[in-house]
C-alpha cells in the first residue's frame, strides 16, 4: 500500500518554500529507464534495471498577494533507510530518522538515465493547470505511484507517455514515409481538387459546434462516398500497429 514516510519544508526564498517528500510504494518495483541519445532518439535500456520501493517528490510552494500556489519539481526513485535511536544506557540520545543513502540515477543530468515514467508525473500536474493545493497534488501523486507498482506486481508494467509517443511516432513515420503528400497522392482529391465538389452525390456533413469555429476560416470541399473511400488509410496494414511485442520490452 502506497503511503507517505514523511514530509519536510525548508525556505528557499524570501516567499517560497520547497515541499520534500518519501513515499514508499510498498514492495520493491524495477525502475525501468530511458537515455537521451545524440540524435535526439529516445532508447529504453534493457534489464537488469534498479530496484527500490522509495520515491521523493518536489513540490515549491510560493506566496503572493495572500495566494498560494503549488508546483510539482521532480520525483526520483530513491534508496532510503531508516536510523535507529542511540541510546546510551536507557537514555536516548539522539534520535534517529529517515535518510536517503542512493538516488536513481545519481545525478540529475540529460546524460544520465531518467526514469520512463518521470514525464507522467509532469503531465499530471500541467494538466491540473496549477489549481491543486498541496493536499490534493500529492493524493494525485501517490495513486499514480501506487498504479504503476501494482501494474508492476502484476507483472504487466504501465505504458509510459514515452512509450506512447515511441508508438505513434512510429506509426507516422510508416504512413508518412514517402513524405506528407505521398500518402494521399493516389486519391482522386489529391490528383484533381475540383471533382470534390462536382461529383454527384456528394454529402457535406454536419461538424459539431467545435468543428465548425475551427473551419471558420478555411475552406471547405465535400467529397462522394467512392472519394471518401479513396482517402481512406487502412491501419490494418500497418504492421507497427499490429506488433504489441514492444509493450513487453
């Protein structure tokens, strides 16, 4: 279960505070990474991969105008351990706490490996578009974190943003190989403009008020059902579409 170890605040500037926290996930889970190649290429290295059940979270805090506003910073997988009390006799006298002996990676550069799921979190956040207070950015935080262990555990790991965007860049680069008009070269509309509005039976279709706004200020063509079918991209022949085996890389 996905629980918080502790929570710390120290100021960093003359109105703003920086939020540390240590979650702990509750078992161990392997930290998948990604590194940023030269060529702008995103690569997920191959196991074996780190282990750690300990996550710290960022979050800065700034006042102004008697608003607060919270930003999520980082979240970085982390080896932590607890140290005990000392005691002298029956006498304690030092108290023991919380420490963070390993971060992953060690340091936080673009040379370095990053955790696939970092870019997760700051879509978590912007999407909220800054509206959380901090209660509820690190609920949001922690059952996101508590998804991707037990998806873990299951033994069928959550697909990353990165992975998504790998999929689909892929499929885009299959369909556009030939160049952006090389898709559709074939197609009637493409090879003459004017049949799309000359064809009988051409059936201009009704766009929902969003639709209409954007198409405002551009032209418009309505095409036949044969045309329509001519446009048409057949994903099924798509092989990168059909071949699942990158989910289990």
């Amino acid at each position: 279960m996905t629980g918080i170890v502790y929570h710390k605040s120290r100021r960093i500037g003359w109105r703003q505070r920086r939020h540390t926290y240590l979650i702990d996930v509750g078992n161990r889970i392997a930290i998948r990474q990604i590194q940023a190649m030269y060529d702008g290429e995103i690569r997920v290295l191959a196991p074996p991969h780190p282990e750690t059940r300990y996550f710290e979270v960022g979050i800065d805090e700034s006042r102004a105008h008697g608003h607060h506003a919270f930003v999520f910073q980082t979240i970085v997988p982390v080896r932590a351990q607890r140290i005990p009390d000392m005691y002298l006799f029956e006498f304690r006298i030092m108290k023991g706490g919380w420490t963070i002996a390993e971060r992953i990676p060690a340091r936080a550069t673009p040379d370095e490996p990053q955790w696939i799921y970092s870019d997760d979190f700051t879509i978590l956040f912007l999407s909220s578009g800054g509206r959380h207070d901090l209660d509820m950015l690190i609920s949001l935080i922690t059952a996101k974190l508590d998804a991707i262990a037990c998806a873990a555990g299951s033994g069928i790991p959550l697909i990353s943003q990165v992975e998504s965007q790998r999929a689909c860049r892929k499929v885009f680069d299959t369909m556009f190989s030939d160049g952006v008009d090389g898709a559709f070269r074939d197609t009637v509309l493409y090879r003459k403009p004017s049949a799309a509005s000359s064809e009988r039976g051409a059936v201009c279709g009704v766009l929902p008020a969003e639709g209409a706004d954007i198409c405002a200020h551009h032209g418009r063509a309505a095409a036949g059902v044969q045309q329509e079918a001519e446009i048409s991209v057949n994903l099924d022949q798509i092989e990168e579409l059909n071949d699942l085996s990158w989910l289990y890389e």
